[in-house]
C-alpha cells in the first residue's frame, strides 16, 4: 500500500530522520487545554494543523510543534487530583515501589511533571523524601499545599546537572504520561541520566501507541502531546542515553498504557525480565515495525467519525437532549474533529472548579458543575474522558432515575444503560 505523502521539511525529534509519513490528519483545531473565559467568546481563536506523522528509522509517532511548551504549559489547565481512580492508581503505584525498591526514610523519589502532588502525596504520607519538578506554577502551588516540595521548572539537562551537583540524585524517578509532553526529547532523557542515582530505577507511564492505533483513540492526540510511544521505540531512545529498560508492565489507564522501568545500563542489579522481549515480540507481529501499520489509520478514525455523527443525529431527529460529562483535553480534539458544538451537545459539566464556568475551545460548549445534570435532566450524557467510564458510570449512576443512558465514544460509540 502506497503511504499518503507528507511535506518533506520536518525531522523526527529523536532521531533527526526526515518524516515523509503521515499517520492521520485531523484537520484544523485549537490546544485542547486553551478553555476560553466567558469575556473572550467573541475572540479570535488560534487553530493549529493536527495531524501526526512516523519515523521509519525508529516508529516514532510524532506532531509538528506549532507552540512552544512555555506557552502551553507555563498555566496548566489540568489537575490530576480531580480524577479519583487516577489518585488511586497512584497510591498503589507508591505502596507497590516502596515494597518492590525498599524505599525508606533514607531513600531519594524525584517525579517529573508531578502535577499537584497527587502521587508524591502517598510518599510524603509514608516518610519517604521527594521532590516534584513541575513547570505549571498554578498546578505546584496546589502540590506544595499537599506538603510537596515542588520546583516550578521545565526539567532537562541544565536542571538535570544543577540537581546532581547537590547530590540530589533519585532513588525512584518518575514519569507518568509526561514523555509525550516532552518536546525536546533528547535534552530530556539525557537529564534522567543524569540525575538518576547509580543503581536507581526510571519507570515512565505513556500510553501505548499499539492500542492507539487498534481501539481507534484518535482523541488521545493533542498539541500538548508531541510523540506517541511503543515499547520499542522507548527502548531504541533510553538505549541511546545509556539507559536500559528491564521491565514493562500493560497498565488499563488512559484506554492501554505501559509502565516502564528503566536502569543505568551498566547497572547489573536489575536483570532485564521476560516482558519486554515478549512485548516487543507482540508489538512487531501487530505490524508497528511496518509503515502500512500506521497509514492504515486514517480509514479507521474517518470511519469512527461518521459511525459517532450518526449515533447524535438520530437522536437529535428523536428530539433527545445530550449533555457532555467532563472537559478532558481529549474530549476537545474528538468534538472539533467531529464537529460537534451546542447543536449536538447542550453543554458538559466538569469535577474542576478550575474549568467550570468556561467554554471549551474551539466549540465553545459551556461547562457547568456536575449537578447541572441534576437539574436539566438530560436523556443521554455523552462521556468525554471515555477511559474512565466506569468511575463516571457509578458515580452518575443515579441518571438512570430519569431514563438516561450513557454514551460511550471510543472505540466504537454505543449507548450503555
């Protein structure tokens, strides 16, 4: 099969390789964390090229950066203790390494991109000393609020070798589904290096661009996001800055995620384990190491699009009234791909007091608080954050009183009742 054809003038941001492949292309849209306030609705708003390209030299999926990570991340939208089953995936993270690496009260855990604290919290709680870099000063100040210490910085080499040179070197280093946010990859994992204590260990959480590709999540696509990682691409880019995977486990978050755990590779106290020769062996019989793999993509979104469109527009026909549940960055790229505004969807609501009150780029749906369900009573509500429908579900279980039924996006829409 003959692959559509990009413009030659971009270059893999790991390996330098000139990307000629695009993967898929959904459209025009605005950052999906860019909420706008009710004063700037008649505002222009800036739009950005969406589409995604790979790297035939190493399978790196990857986008055009259009705008600088200052820009993005410097006032953050997102707070991850608003997730209750995120918070908890993290509590059972910090009981499982605590037992697994015997960390102590002597012991050192640096998180990158630790947000507000919701996962040093569990280690502060235990004893164990931390430190969280996190480059949002809105999201840090409600970190060091949890008792975190917090520096607000973008973290690469030049922090990396300021840290080092206090000693201040991780026992644990942690990365949860920042890697992806990292445009300047290679800055970035020479600084785990070098930070990273000699018989330390890296574990890095990123989706997983396998199951991407076959559960159709093209909404996990955002400018926020600049790469998409397969357990070989990852190993072909810590090997390169001397760093060796010898473990990886499959994690359900975030709709199929991998967790990672990475060493020194001339570190001999953690033998590399079975999983990640049996992973990599999955991921080359799914095809990753195959471009058709990835050009293939684009029927599949373009098919979900229109199979979503026509679950909304027979209902809308029904004269049934649909309202969002959440504002997640990837419930913005799925509406302004589909093209679903206030005709389709009445409003959304949201757990974020940060967000309620706002309207979501690009389709300017108005964001309420949960309880506005409660009051307008909708038929169906359509659930954003897909990848935690089973938190939504029971927490909202309490629609059905009324006869409303849910809405599930991806993979393939269907309504659960």
């Amino acid at each position: 099969m003959e692959s559509e054809r990009a413009e030659p003038t971009t270059f893999c941001r790991f390996c330098g390789e000139e990307l000629t492949d695009t993967v898929v292309d959904l459209g025009m849209s605005p950052l999906c964390e860019s909420y706008v306030r009710p004063e700037a609705r008649n505002s222009v708003e800036r739009f950005y090229p969406l589409k995604v390209l790979v790297c035939r030299n190493c399978w790196l999926v990857q986008l055009d950066q259009y705008v600088s990570a200052d820009d993005i991340f410097t006032e953050y939208a997102y707070f991850s203790s608003y997730s209750t089953s995120w918070v908890d995936h993290a509590r059972r993270y910090t009981e499982d390494m605590r037992t697994r690496f015997a960390l102590d009260g002597n012991s050192h855990v640096v998180e990158l991109a630790s947000n507000d604290g919701y996962l040093l919290q569990w280690f502060v709680e235990a004893g164990v000393p931390v430190l969280g870099i996190e480059p949002a000063a809105n999201v840090a100040e409600a970190a060091e609020a949890k008792g975190v210490p917090t520096l607000v910085k973008f973290f690469g080499q030049t922090l990396a070798l300021e840290l080092a040179k206090h000693g201040r070197l991780a026992d644990l280093l942690i990365g949860n589904n920042v890697l992806a946010q990292v445009p300047d990859l290679n800055d970035f994992v020479a600084g785990m290096k070098m930070i990273l204590a000699p018989t330390g260990v890296v574990t890095l959480e990123f989706p997983h661009v396998m199951r991407l590709i076959d559960e159709n999540q093209f909404d996990t696509i955002y400018h926020e996001h600049f790469g998409y990682f397969s357990l070989h691409t990852a190993v072909t880019i810590l090997a390169d800055h001397g760093l060796e995977i010898f473990d990886v486990e499959e994690l359900p978050t975030h709709g199929g995620s991998l967790r990672i755990y990475a060493k020194h590779d001339d570190d001999l106290t953690h033998p590399v384990q079975r999983s990640v020769k049996e992973l990599l062996a999955r991921e080359d019989a799914f095809g990753l190491t195959y471009i058709d793999r990835y050009t293939q993509f684009t029927a599949q979104v373009e098919q979900t699009k229109r199979d979503i469109l026509d679950l909304l527009i027979g209902l809308k026909r029904q004269g049934k009234t649909i309202a969002g549940y959440g504002a997640p960055g990837k419930g913005n790229t799925l509406l302004n791909y589909c093209g679903i505004r206030t005709d389709f969807l009445d409003f959304t609501v949201d757990r974020s007091t940060y967000k309620q009150g706002l309207f979501l780029p690009g389709t300017h749906i108005p964001i309420f608080e949960p309880e506005e369900i409660d009051r307008r009573k909708p038929d169906y509500v359509f659930i954003l954050p897909w990848n935690v429908k089973d938190e939504i579900v029971a927490q909202m279980a309490h629609i059905r009183d009324w006869g409303g039924q849910f809405i599930i996006p991806i993979p393939q829409p269907q309504i659960v009742s």
